[in-house]
C-alpha cells in the first residue's frame, strides 16, 4: 500500500508542474487576448471575442481531447497528405499543458480586460504627457495597478485551473489522479486513494490562496482591499 501512496505523491509533482506550466499559457495568452479586445481594431477584437466565446463556451473535456486526439489525427493526415510516411503522437504532457493553458487564457482575457478598463484613463494621458511611451507607460502604471484589480478574478482562474488537471489523467498522464485511480484498481480501495489525492489536491490550493492573498496584501497598500 505504501508504494502505491508514494506513487501518487511523485504524480502530485508532476501535477504541480503541468498546473504552473499551464498557467504561464494562460497568463500570455491572457495579456494578448486582453490586448486584442482593447485595441480597437476589428480584425484583432473580433478574433478575441472568438476565442473567448469558443473557449468557454465548451467543456475542458471536449477541448482536450479534441487537441489531444484530433490533433494527432489532423497532423497524420497532414503529413500523408504531403507524401510523408512519419507519424506524430502528440506528447501527452504537452498536450495537457496547452490545452489547459488554451482554455484558461480565455478566462484570464477577460479577468485582465476588466483590470485595465478598472484604472482611470486620465493616468495613462498624464504618462503621455509626461514623455512616457506607450510600453513604459504600460509598465510603470498600467501593470502595478493592473495587478491588484486582478487579483481576485486570477485567484478564482488559478484555483480552477488546478483543479482542471486532472483531466488530464484521461489522456494518459500519469499525474495524481492517474495514479490514484491505478492503485484503486489494483488494491480495491478506492476511497482511501482518492481521499488522499483530494487532501493533496486541498493542500496545493490551500498553499497557492495563502500565497496569493499575501500577494494581494502587497498591492493594495493605500487602498481597500478585496477579500479573496
């Protein structure tokens, strides 16, 4: 029994890699899309509100595995197309980490859009005015201020999105709730497994909602704060 709780634990590190990996997805993919809808211009608004009426309008589960097996499938045929005999089997941590990513960049574009229409227009003329350019302006007052109006909408995303690898388990990854559900199999105790892999699952959102209200302590000094 204690090789199996061994197992999960090493799985409940490859969990914590796929969650962060996938984070660092979303948050790009967030600052472009949050982007896109604020520029103005139609092609790059209309092409962000796709992708995020698309994306969360759909179950995690569908969309991985449509990336997961319909990518495979649409690569092969492809590549047969082109006369190649290769054949491409998408990695099933790449394939969780992006799918994931995919997904909640769509909800961090929004979680970020309404963090920048939060901050006063008038900050930003005045950094114009100054001299300021449109990056460094963005930078210096843009971002600090940004931070802390999204804090709570990234906490809520963040704290999903750990939860969401799981998922990842029905592609094959041999994360935690693979292993949990192996050693369930194997020994016909499946409440005990899975009791553990939801206190390790309650841990690491525990730990990350510490982290992030100290976080959001930090950037609201000298304002009220919103309670996460």
């Amino acid at each position: 029994m204690n090789d199996y709780y061994i197992a999960i634990l090493q799985g409940a590190v490859l969990t914590v890699g796929v969650s962060l990996l996938a984070l660092l997805v979303s948050i790009v993919l967030g600052l472009l899309g949050a982007g896109a809808k604020l520029s103005g211009h139609p092609t790059l608004v209309g092409l962000a509100t796709a992708y995020t009426t698309v994306v969360r309008g759909i179950p995690d589960l569908v969309v991985m595995l449509l990336v997961f097996y319909g990518g495979t499938i649409g690569l092969n045929h492809l590549l047969e197309a082109m006369g190649s005999r290769a054949t491409v089997d998408i990695n099933p941590f790449l394939a969780g980490v992006l799918t994931i990513g995919f997904i909640y960049g769509a909800y961090m574009t929004e979680t970020f859009r309404g963090a920048i229409l939060a901050i006063p227009k008038g900050q930003m003329e005045a950094a114009w005015a100054f001299g300021m350019g449109r990056t460094q302006a963005f930078l210096r007052i843009t971002a600090p201020q940004m931070v802390r109006y999204a804090l709570p909408g990234f906490t809520n995303n963040w704290l999903v999105l750990i939860k969401a690898t799981a998922l990842v388990s029905l592609i094959g990854l041999k994360e935690m709730t693979y292993l949990a559900k192996q050693a369930s199999a194997a020994t016909r105790s499946p409440f005990a497994f899975f009791l553990f892999t939801a206190a390790l699952f309650l841990i690491y959102t525990t730990v990350s909602l510490y982290a992030l209200r100290k976080l959001n302590a930090r950037y609201s000094l000298g304002s009220k704060r919103v309670h996460l």
